[in-house]
C-alpha cells in the first residue's frame, strides 16, 4: 500500500522584545543566570501581571505578515501543569481566544506548482524558566534559571496541509524570511528563537482519513525538521505495514542517530481563563494603524522587483528574501546604477566578500553610497572589472573614496591609443606564431593576444579599445 | 496576651498627615506592608516579608491614615477560621480594618463585632500587594463602628493604579456624601434569600424590613428563581481560581521546602502537603477536580455567573438598593468543613459573584434590632454608603 503523510507543524517564535512579557524585566534569557527576574516573573504574593504593548505590537505584526485575521477580542488563559520551569503552576497562554485566525504561506512545491499552506491560528504565550541539571556530587539536582520566565513567545499553528518533509521545509524558510522582514523575531533555530514541532500521520494516499498523529521536537535546523519528518513518515508506514498501531505519543529527534525516539507520555493541562491579565480588545482602528506599519512583504517585493528592474523571478526572489539586502539593492539604483550592473556586483562580488569578512553588510564601511561610486567608475570605463575587485578590497580596509584609491594605487583603466598601440606593438613582435594563427582565422589566438597586452599593461588596458586596436592591425 | 486579635504591631509611631490623619487601620497579613510578615495565615508562605508595599497601603498612608498592625487571619482568607476580623475594632485597638472579602468575611466580621462592613464594588481598588485567593470575586472589605471611616478609607484608596492592570478602565465614580430621599428610593427583597431562614431569623429580618418601611422607603418584593445557584458558581469557580493562585506555592522559590524528597514531583507532593491546612487543601483538591476532570462543569458555571449577574442588574431597574438577610458567624470551635463554611455565607456570596457594593449595617446596641445587608448595583458605592448612613440615623432615632 502507498502512503501519504499528513503534516502540522506548531512553531514557537520567541519575539525580539526589549521587556518580558508581563513584567519590565530585559528579554535577555542568555544573561548570568537568574539576573532579570522580578517578583512578577518569579510570581511573587501580591505581585500583578502588566502586558506589554510591545509584545502586543510585535506580534500583531507578525501575524498581520503572515496574512492572518487579527482578532478584536483575544484572552490569556492559564495552562495547568506543575514543573519546576513553571513559576505558578500555569503558564499564560491564549488557549480558547487566539490572537489571530488564519493567514497562510505560498510555496512553491517538488512539482513547481504554488501551494498555499494555511496558518489555523497565532497565538501569544509566555516562556517558561530554563531547568539546568547537574550532579552535586553523586547526588543529581535540577537548577532553573528565570531569565527566560515570561519571555514573549507567539505560537503559530498550521493546518495539516503538508504532505512533505520538502513543503515544511519551504514553509519554515519563507515564515523566517517575512518574521524577519516585519522585524518581529530573528526566528533563528540555531539559537531557539524559532522552535519547531512536527505532527505526523499517514493514510493511505488518496483517502481523506485523519489518523492517530505523532508529535516530533527538538529539531534545530529546517534541515532537521526535513529529515526528522522523512524519518517519521517511512517508520510510521513500516509499523502500519507490520500491521502495528501508531499510538498518539511524543518523540524526539536524535540529531546524531537521525531518528525519532519516545519520549515521556504527552500531558495536556486544561486551560482556564485567567482572571488576572484583562481581556484585549482590539479596535478596526488600531488593526489598521498596525497595518500601516507592516514593511512590503517579501512576496510583493519580488513582483516589484521584477517589474521595475527588470530582474528575473529567482533574482528577485533572492533580493527579497533579506530586506536590507534589498533595500541595499534598491539604494545603488538609486545612486544611477543598472539594476543588472547593481545585481551582479552586489551579489557575486560584495556580499561573498562581507561573508569571507565575516561582517553584516549593514556593519561593513561599505556603504551603498560608497559602492555605487566605485561602480560609476566602472560603468565609465575608467577602470575595468579587475581594477574594480581591487579596489573592492581596499575599500573594506580604509575608508578612502573609491576614486582616492584607484589614483593613488594607479588603478586607473589605460585607454589612450598612443600607449596601447606602443604595447601592441610590443607583444605582436613577441608573439610571432599567435599573429600569424590569427591571420589564418583561427578567432581564440585574439583572446590570447588581448590577454598578452593586458599582462603587458599590468592590468589596466581597456580591453575593450585593445580589441578594436588589433582588428584594425591585423585583420 | 496583648495580642488576642493582632499578630503584628506596627513598631513606628503615627507621624501621617492628610485626610485620614489619626485613623488607625489595621491590616491582615495578606496586605503587602514592606518587610511586614505576610504569611496569610498559611504555613505555605511561613516567614515571608513582603517586598514593597501594596497600593491600599501606600494610598491609606499617603492620605494620612495610621496601619497600626496585622491582624490574625484565616489562610488565604477563605472563611473566618481562626480570624480575629472585626476584634481590634471592637476593643477599640483600630477605628478600621481591612479585611479581605472573598465570600462575605468582611461583612460576617462585621456582624460578629456589631460593626459597619462594607465590600466595595470589584474592580475600584488596586489589588497590587495583596495576596490573593480568588481574583475574581474578592475585594478589599472595609469595617469600622461608623461609615464615615470607610467613605474616607475608600475616597483614599479607589481609583486607577498603573501597576494594576486588571482594574477596569472605567471613570472612578464620587464617593462624596449623598443625601437620600426614601421617597425617591425603592428597596428591593429577593424572595427566596429568605426562603432558606430559619423561623425566628425571618421573624427578625422581617421587623428590620417594617423598619425601612417606617423611614418612609417602598419596599418591593422581587423574585429571583435562580438564587440558589449563587453558592454552587462560587464554590466552582472560587476552587478554579483558588487552585490557580495557588499554584505558586511550589517551594521552588519561597515558602518551605519539605525534606526527603526522592525528585521533584515528590518534593511537590511532600511541600505542598505540608503548606496548606485541611479546609484550603479541599478547597484546593475541589478546584483541580473542575479543572482537570470537570471542565464543562466550570464553563458552565461560569456562563450561570454571567446570567446571573443580570438577572441582578434587571431588578436594579426596579429597585434603587437591596436588603439580605445576613447569617450570624457561629464557630462551634470544631474544624470547618467546605460545606460548612459555603454554608455560612450563604447570604453574601451575592455579592462577590456580581461585583457590586454591599454593606453590613448593624443593630443599635441595647434595642432588639437585627443586623442586615444592603447592596447596590455596581459603581453604587458612594449612594449605598449615603443610604446605610440615612438608615443608621433613623435606627438610632435621629432623622
């Protein structure tokens, strides 16, 4: 029997708050153990919980970037468990009043078709402490670290419209890209403010049966999700073909291993709604001014990239996967430069270079200003393609203009005839035999001869005039 | 022996200016009062100090007023057990005190010392520093031998707290004195509040009600079918809220931790065990059954609260202000029960459910008057203080 899978994912985004949530502690969980804690987030007696506005803001925004229906009324609930990570015995979290319904990512599928992968609903909840266990002795104990209690998370829960671990790959790449855009979170899996878990079943393909569903964590990469789905979906089908039952339960991914393996039984608390932390309403109005805030989402940008500067779909698409890369872009276009010009040097040429510098581009001295100066020179022909990558380099390691460098490096293109025609000369006496292939017809003798005058001019001929100078001689 | 009613004096002298100068309030120990014990009558906070103070405190302060001490309480609050409500005002140690009302305590206190006990409105004080049992019902009670105090107390207190979320965004109404007119003033009976009272207890109730009938007030009989299921949504949604709150009493972080514990979940179980007496802990036990095994019973219950808070308001269109009977607290000295104790309260739990004002006036010493409720529809505070005030002079012969 052929099988299908049937996939929800349910992802944790931690947002890039300055507060926590509830309380004024920083949102820094990584700070020495136990430092920004408060009686709030350590839920002390007689202590009230105050919801931030910038959680609130960040993750309207985030839920307005994934098209989602902000809600006018959403409400925290409490989460009932105990454990030690958990301050009060409940942790916060909007369990029957979401924040958002709906919303969605188009990807684009194995097949190459657009699939719309819907959002169910995004919901706010806090962080719960950090639990360290370590030996004392011979005696283990368990240490919790409250940094990280009531950090502000926002928990976005798909449909199970995912048939592959593919689909929930793009899904994940194109949700960090437009969190990231909004400016919500660095939705980072490698350092946990993106956590994902994978709920999995199989059918038989071609039925609509929803079965018993297996949830898979402690993924930390897109890789990983991939693979750990992938996993899943060929163990489950080898137990149902062994006539086994899939049985609803948790499992965790081995990294190392790379399989999925039981863990405890999962415990669901009920929910209550919480009498302390009131109601929020949200009025049309404020949902529109939040609006007015969100960035041109990555999508769109790539359309209007495409039609206004005539770049191709995947160029585009490349540019908009990073705003400031984009806006990068869009500034040396800005400055006069070709948008193909922009392109090609922006991407094969500065950013490998701010990557082999391990900079950030925003962090570099090379500001697009300053690029677009050096790509001027370029496009006027004085200097040429290899000059331009020299100066590159030098620009990264002083703050001269471009202009400064390429006079006092004498990086200037050589394009007066008088001193061309002198080197011409020159290599044409040298190379007898190259002259006469030429003149036989054989066209790569020009190449080499061009690359002769070149190394003759150290550099800095125009090899586009020395190309017109030698047709004229010898053909 | 010095202190029967007071488990803590305040070791500073009463240097306050404002308003309240020279009243002397006294607080429970579930009122934050910085580096004050606040143990709330339980062993799961057993020596904790509070940090800072509570904004009660800080306001009856700043208006001049004097917390001259803790008063014993029972844990959390939750019913009278072990209370010494109302003592310090009865021996003349306080001329007020506050006095958490979860169910009715202020108002009970309050007949138990033949004092005024008053719960305001839900929602008019910041319940910052207060450590609390069941957020949504409870209220800081104000009880004291004459009105006045509390009409000041409460002018003091009431009003927006920026630290205080949870209070509504709504405008803080005048607690200036009213006149009332009883011509203008119809006061309402719910019919079966009085179906349950014993017969010489309805007798008694009965003559208080001639009595406002004398002062010139009409009064109107009302029925309300649904009132019986007062003390059922309170005992569900109470336990949840109690089960909730105190869910932080973990001995994680504060509190005492039990020894001998093999992992955590032990540790819970032995620290929890050890942290609560007999009466909260079924309480307690009673919350997390409705949450974890009897949900729809809470969410019903919730939506029975929701209907009957305006079946309230639909007799407020035809009454002014409400009379209740009001049980006498007996303690028979053995351990209460939950029953017991839902019992007791029978008659002011109204009040927590709705949210709004209610107000225990009592006897004029040396006459066979008995001791009643009143409410008001919520927000009403400052009109139910002026009626009780109306009330208190005609009992006492004045006009």
């Amino acid at each position: 029997m052929e099988f299908e899978a049937v996939i929800g994912l349910e992802i944790h985004v931690e947002l890039n708050c300055t507060t926590k949530m509830f309380c004024d502690c920083p949102n820094r969980p990584g700070d020495e153990p136990n430092i920004n804690t408060c009686p709030i987030c350590l839920w002390f007696p007689g202590a009230i919980p105050r919801f931030s506005q910038e959680a609130l803001e960040k993750a309207s925004l985030l839920c307005l970037g994934l098209g989602a229906e902000l809600q006018p009324k959403s409400a925290f609930d409490q989460k009932v468990y105990y454990y030690p990570d958990l301050p009060k015995g409940f942790q916060l979290s909007q369990a029957h009043l979401p924040l958002s319904r709906g919303g969605g990512i188009e990807i684009t599928d194995e097949s190459g078709k657009p699939k719309m992968l819907r959002i169910h609903h995004i919901h706010m909840e806090e962080d719960v402490a950090k639990l360290v266990h370590e030996m004392e002795g011979r005696l283990p104990i368990s240490l919790v670290d409250f940094n990280r209690a009531g950090s502000p998370l926002v928990e976005i829960v798909t449909q199970p419209d995912f048939r592959t671990p593919y689909e929930a790959m793009e899904f994940l790449k194109a949700l960090r890209t437009q969190v990231r855009s909004v400016g919500s979170s660095e939705c980072s899996m490698d350092n946990g403010t993106m956590r994902v878990d994978a709920n999995i079943s199989i059918r038989p393909r071609g039925t609509d049966q929803m079965n018993t569903k297996v949830e898979v964590k402690n993924m930390n990469s897109v890789r990983h999700v991939g693979d750990a789905i992938a996993y899943e979906i060929s163990r489950q089908s080898a137990a149902v073909q062994a006539g086994e039952t899939v049985m609803l339960h948790t499992r965790l991914w081995d990294p190392e291993k790379k399989v999925t393996l039981p863990m405890r039984a999962k415990f669901e608390g009920p929910c209550v709604p919480d009498p302390a932390v009131p109601v929020i309403e949200l009025s049309q109005e404020w949902i529109e001014k939040m609006r007015t805030r969100l960035p041109e989402m990555p999508a769109a940008k790539a359309e209007r990239l495409v039609a206004q500067h005539g770049l191709t779909a995947d160029e585009a698409l490349f540019l908009s996967s990073d705003a400031e890369v984009a806006g990068y872009f869009e500034e040396l276009v800005g400055q006069g430069i070709a948008p193909r010009t922009a392109m090609h040097w922006l991407t094969t040429q500065l950013l490998p270079a701010v990557k082999e510098r391990k900079l950030e581009l925003g962090g570099s001295h090379i500001n697009p200003a300053r690029f677009a100066v050096l790509l001027r020179m370029l496009s006027n022909n004085e200097i040429n393609a290899n000059a331009a990558r020299e100066v590159l380099a030098h620009m990264f390691d002083s703050d001269e203009s471009p202009e400064t460098i390429v006079s006092a490096r004498g990086f200037r293109q050589v394009s007066d005839t008088v001193t061309l025609d002198a080197l011409i000369e020159r290599v044409l006496a040298e190379q007898p035999a190259a002259v006469a292939d030429l003149r036989s017809g054989q066209g790569k003798a020009m190449g080499f001869l061009i690359g002769q005058v070149m190394q003759a001019s150290g550099g800095k001929a125009n090899p586009k005039i020395i190309r017109e100078l030698l047709s004229k001689k010898l053909i | 022996m010095m202190d029967k009613a007071f488990i803590y004096r305040n070791p500073g002298a009463d240097n306050g200016a404002g308003p309240l100068k020279g009243l002397k309030v006294a607080i429970q120990p579930n009122i934050s009062k910085e580096g004050w014990p606040t143990e709330a009558g339980s062993n799961a906070l057993v020596n904790f100090k509070a940090l800072e103070d509570a904004t009660i405190v800080r306001r009856l302060q700043g208006a001049g007023a004097y917390i001259c001490g803790s008063t014993r309480m029972s844990e959390f609050g939750f019913g009278l057990e072990g209370s010494s409500a109302g003592e310090s005002v009865q021996h003349n140690d306080a001329d007020a005190e506050l006095v958490l009302d979860l169910m009715g305590e202020c108002r009970l206190a309050a007949g138990r010392a033949s004092a005024c006990g008053f719960k305001p409105s839900y929602g008019l004080i910041s319940r910052l520093g207060l450590v609390g049992l069941i957020p949504s019902m409870e209220c800081y009670g104000m009880l004291s031998g004459n009105i006045k105090n509390i009409r000041d107390m409460l002018k003091a207190v009431a009003g927006p707290d920026e630290m205080d979320f949870s209070l509504p965004d709504e405008k803080t109404p005048d607690f200036s004195a009213h006149k009332i007119d009883p011509k203008k003033n119809t006061i309402g009976l719910i019919t079966e509040a009085q179906a349950s009272l014993p017969a010489g207890r309805e007798k008694t109730f009965r003559a208080a009600v001639e009595e406002l009938k004398k002062a010139g007030f009409t009064v109107r009989e009302m029925s309300m079918p649904d009132f019986p299921l007062f003390s059922l949504v309170h005992m569900i949604v109470g336990s949840v809220e109690a089960s909730s709150c105190a869910g932080r009493y973990d001995s994680v972080r504060y509190g005492r931790r039990a020894a001998g514990a093999k992992n955590w979940n032990d540790m819970y179980l032995l620290s929890r065990g050890a942290a609560f007496g007999l009466l909260l802990k079924s309480y307690l036990i009673q919350g997390a059954f409705f949450q974890f095994d009897r949900y729809e019973a809470f969410e019903n219950a919730c939506r029975i609260r929701a209907r009957l808070i305006k079946e309230i308001q639909h007799l407020a269109s035809q009454a002014e202000f409400l009379a209740f009977p009001m049980d006498s607290y007996d303690s028979t000295g053995a351990p209460a029960s939950l029953a017991g104790t839902y019992a007791q309260f029978s008659s002011t739990i109204i009040a927590n459910i709705t949210g709004q004002p209610a107000l225990y006036l009592p006897p004029v010493s040396g006459t066979a008057q008995t001791g009643f409720q009143l409410a008001g529809p919520r927000l009403s505070d400052g009109r139910l203080l002026a009626l009780g005030e109306h009330i208190l002079n005609a009992r006492r012969g004045g006009k």
